[in-house]
C-alpha cells in the first residue's frame, strides 16, 4: 500500500522556506555552499539552490557529496568541491530523507575536518527515529514511521511525490 505524504504543490512551497530559512540565517554572507548527498539529497540541493539563485546576491555553490550510503566508513567521503573551496565558509548540507542519520552524520563528520563558519544540515523528510545523534536545521516535515516503513522521494520535472511504502 503507497500513501501519498506531499504532493508537487506542497513539496514546491517546502522548498522554498527552506531556502528563506538558509537565507535568513546567512543573510550577510557573499558566498554560500549547498551540499547535497548524491542522489535525493543533490536533487533536492540542487531546487533550493534554485531559489536562493532569485532571492539573494550571494554566490550559491553547488557541492555534490559522495559515499557508499550502506557503509560510508568503509567508502569514505568526497566532495566535488577542494576542501580549500569550503574552508571558511558557510556550509548546508543537505539530503532528502533523514532515515537512520547515517549518511547525514558521515557527512557532517567529512566537512568538520576543515575549520567552517557555520554548518547546517537540511532535509525534505525528517523521520523521527535515528541511530545517530543528529539533527536537521531546516526540515521540510517530520514523521513518526516505524522502521519497516519507507518513505520514498521522486523528484521528476513538474511531478514530485514524497510517499510511504
């Protein structure tokens, strides 16, 4: 049984306050990195980049991290980005479901090696059982699920869906 969590609509107006969001709390810098997890987490990167793009002046940086999601200790993190980009600067990390907290934390953990002026995370779903102790900044929704029930994120043009399996 499928049940359908957000529509396109409701997905679109998320995205955009979480784009005020990041914009509010970085409202003075000229440069910001959006960090999206390959897979959901750069899609959704890549739409609130999108938004930032048409209500700020800042250069908005786009940061593709990589990692095998089922074992990033053993896989390690990369970014598309030379951590002299990054230095310094003013991160959002981002991922589309916020599951076990694994690949958030892996993530979280790879730009903590290098001195930052800030570090946030963003999610479109916040479930709300984690096996780490990490939290997300902004969140489009949180929802209490029990562990065999997945939530799944479609990002397709004019047609995203967010819905439990």
């Amino acid at each position: 049984m499928v049940n359908k969590i957000l529509t396109h609509k409701q997905i679109q107006h998320k995205i955009k306050r979480i784009a005020y969001q990041i914009y509010e709390a970085n409202v003075d810098e000229t440069e910001l990195i959006i960090a999206g997890i390959d897979g959901g987490g750069l899609s959704f990167a890549k739409k609130i980049k999108s938004v930032l793009e048409k209500i700020t002046q800042a250069d908005i940086v786009l940061c593709k991290v990589s990692m095998d999601k089922k074992n990033p200790l053993e896989s390690g993190v990369t970014t598309s980005l030379n951590e002299s980009e990054y230095q310094n600067k003013s991160i959002v990390l981002i991922d589309d479901v916020l599951n076990s907290g694994t690949t958030l934390i892996y993530g979280v953990h790879h730009f903590l090696k290098t001195p930052l002026k800030q570090l946030k995370t963003a999610v479109l779903v916040n479930r709300n059982h984690k096996k780490y102790p990490v939290k997300a900044d902004y969140k489009g929704i949180s929802l209490s699920t029990s562990l065999n029930e997945h939530i799944k994120v479609e990002f397709k043009a004019k047609n995203d869906l967010v819905y439990l399996a």
